[in-house]
C-alpha cells in the first residue's frame, strides 16, 4: 500500500510501505480521508514519536470502511463506514484500528466530515467533560480557540450548557468563534488576554480552562480560576517551565491537570469514544454541533496542506483525500 513518508531531510513524499495486520480487537479499514492535527508537524520534525507498538506513519484520525475484522471483534463488520481515532497510520491507504476506537460514521456526513472528527472530540470532550467536570452553567476559557479542538469545545460547551470566552490568532478567528457559539473573545496579537478574560469570567471567576498554550499562560490562568476551579494543560506551545503562585493555588483549591491522548490505553480512550457516541454523535446527526473544516487536499498535496496547518491561519481541520 502507498503511505506518507517522512525523509531524512524531513520532506514529505507518498510512497510504498508494509501493509498493515491486525490483531484479534482490531479491524483494517480502507481509508478515503483523513486529517491533519499540529502533533503530526511536531512527529514530522522528530519531537513527537508514536507510542511503543503504534504504526510509524503519521496521522490520528481516519474515515473510511472496514475491510477485515479481527477475530475476537463483535461490533463491526466488513463494509461497515466508520472513523476512528489512532495511535498512528491514518495518513495512509489502509490502517488498523482497535474497535474501542472505531466509530459509525454520524448519518449525514460525508467521508471528509467524518475525518475531522475523532481526534479533535475526543480530545474535547475528554479533557472537558472528564478531566474536568464541566457542567451546565459552568465559565470556560478556550485556548487557541480557532484550532480544530477550539472551535469543537465552543460547540460542545454552547450544546450541554456552559459559557465559552475564546483567545485567538486573528479578528477572522475570533469573529468564527462567536458565530459558533463563544459569549466573547480576545485576539492575542492585541497584547494580553487577562483584562478582558477578567470581564467575562466575573469576581466568581471561571470553572474551566482548555490550554494548549503551557507556561506562557500559566499566571494569567491561575489567577482568573474561580474557587474549585480546573485548569487542564494540552499542550506546550508557550513553553514548559514557569513559576506558580502555591498560595493562590491552595486559597482557590484549584487544580493543574497534565492531560495527554495519544499514549492512554485502549480501553480509557474506549471509554471516551463510547461517551461521544452516546452523547454527542446525536447532536451532529441533528446538526447541533459540526465539524469545522478550513479546507481539503489530496493527500499527494500533503506538503502544502502541512505549511498551510502551520501558517496558523486556518479555523477548524485540514483533511487530506485518500486515492486507492
């Protein structure tokens, strides 16, 4: 089968690999599309490496159908069309999934949509819903609130109830977040967020907070977090040290949490996916909730559509088509 591959010089060329097997709980699926997330550009450049036991080829996420089920699968079958979420491999022809990762494709989506959806939700609704509690009426600031996981919690905490204030890159960024559903906003290029985070959140402060950003923010996060409030870390983007006021940690008796996805077991990202298909693929079937995609390659395009992914310019996914 043909896959993307990474040279020595880092370029990026489609070529000839090893077809992937399949275990017992596992089934192959025939990829049509797949997508593009920023811990592909990190993998690309060396910083980011799979998972023991994970393919080497990059790529989180894929649509597609299955053409073999293990033997010890129950739930899906040859023809079945689904997307899931991957340790690794979607950016390829065929890729192997565990079923407790594998999805029904939401009725009325196509192979494209479909493929902007498993890492972004499951990530979101991980780190909102179960690392941090959210809940109805709940104050929620989102980082990077553009990025296919920003522009997916908008939606998410608009659905089951919470308020959302976003940071952005761009006016035209911001002003999609606040068509999504986000109460307000600040573009990140205008200086600090905090002031304007400050009205938003109130003198009760803010319940949540979902940042990508790391150190760079940690101070301003820490002191807009109401009581009981919960900051959960995604990413490294604004650095990895920084210094922590404890004593305003310990009189808000907030909590700093460390979140990953990709390395989590099988079976807490079972979990996860179960959650969404039960709890948000219903909304995306009655079009409450939508996958956001910025534009779509052919996967032999796949230089350009990785520039394009770090110019940060783009709101929601990137997807690549899959030629057989």
């Amino acid at each position: 089968m043909k896959a993307v591959i990474v040279n020595e010089d880092h370029s990026l060329s489609w070529g000839e690999v090893d077809h992937p097997k399949i275990g017992d709980h596992e089934v192959l699926i025939r990829i049509s599309a797949t997508a593009i997330n920023r811990a592909d550009l990190m993998q690309r450049k060396g910083f980011y490496p799979p998972p023991p036991g994970a393919s080497e080829i990059m790529g989180l996420e894929c649509a597609g159908e299955i053409v073999e089920v293990g033997a010890g699968c129950t739930r899906f079958m040859s023809g079945d069309k689904v997307c899931a979420l991957l340790a690794g491999g979607g950016y390829s022809q065929y890729a192997s999934a565990h079923e407790g990762s594998v999805l029904p494709i939401p009725d009325g989506l196509s192979d494209e949509q479909a493929a902007a959806l498993p890492e972004v939700f499951a990530t979101a609704w991980l780190n909102l819903f179960i690392e941090a509690g959210l809940k109805a009426g709940d104050k929620t600031i989102i980082h990077a609130g553009g990025s296919g996981v920003g522009t997916t919690a908008i939606q998410l905490c608009k659905a089951f109830g919470a308020s959302s204030f976003v940071t952005v890159g761009s006016k035209d960024k911001l002003r999609a977040c606040i068509e999504l559903g986000a109460s307000g906003g600040f573009n990140r290029h205008d200086g600090s967020f905090l002031e304007t985070a400050k009205t938003f959140a109130g003198e009760s402060g803010v319940d949540v907070i979902l940042d990508p950003v790391g150190a760079g923010y940690l101070s301003d996060n820490l002191s807009l977090l109401g009581l009981g409030g919960r900051l959960v870390l995604i990413g490294l983007m604004g650095g990895i040290k920084a210094e922590l006021d404890l004593a305003q940690m310990m009189m808000k008796r907030a909590r700093i949490i460390g979140s990953t996805l990709r390395t989590r077991p099988v079976t807490e990202k079972a979990v996860v996916m179960a959650q969404l298909e039960e709890k948000v693929w219903p909304k995306i079937v009655n079009q409450e909730i939508k996958p956001i995609i910025e534009a779509v390659f052919p996967i032999t395009g796949i230089a350009d559509a990785h520039d394009l992914v770090a110019s940060d310019t783009t709101t929601g996914k990137v997807i690549l088509t899959v030629d057989h």
